[in-house]
C-alpha cells in the first residue's frame, strides 16, 4: 500500500516503529506523517463527519483541512497528516471537537 518508486520523487524509510490507533498495534516508519503509516496499513477511515457520520479520509495532506484531525498522546485535534510518527504513540480517531482530559 505504499509507494515505492517515483519518476521524481524519492521516499526515505526511518527506523520501523510500533504505534496503536484506536487500540490496534501497527508499524509504520520513524517521521513519516502519521497518516500515511494508516493508509499503508490499510486504514482509510480517519474520522466521521459532524452531522451525518459519514466516514472521512485523507483529503489535502498538507494540513490544511481538518479532514485528519486525531487524538495523538491525549493531545486533541492534532493533524496526522502532518504530524510525524514516533514509537510508541498512542493514536485515536476524534469525532467532533476534541476533548482535553485532566489526568
């Protein structure tokens, strides 16, 4: 599910690392957009839409829609289509606003 050749651009692969989204374990490389570690696993429903709860996707990828606003650590209405992958992180799909939680 990934590209992996380009006529002009090149992809730089990091280190693999783990993260969970919605409480599933998956891989995907070390900087890359969080989002793009979904899609190439297989994840293309990011969120739902506010009035018909129709599913939403990766749309712009630059961040500026809020097509792929996500719960990323706790932290609400985080873009992952930019926000780059780290091990460990803890991914959340966010319907609606999203909501500060005092620990």
């Amino acid at each position: 599910m990934r590209i992996e050749k380009h006529p002009i651009l090149t992809f730089e692969k990091g280190e693999t690392v783990t993260f969970t989204y919605n409480g599933t374990v998956y891989s995907g490389f070390k900087g890359e957009p969080i989002a793009s570690a979904l899609h190439a696993n297989g994840v293309r429903t990011l969120g739902h839409t506010h009035d018909k709860h129709r599913p939403r996707g990766l749309y712009c990828a630059i961040g500026n829609c809020s097509s792929c606003l996500a719960t990323v650590n706790g932290k609400p209405n985080v873009r992952i289509c930019v926000e780059p992958l780290t091990k460990g992180m803890v991914v959340t799909q966010q319907n609606g606003r999203g909501v500060l939680k005092n620990d």
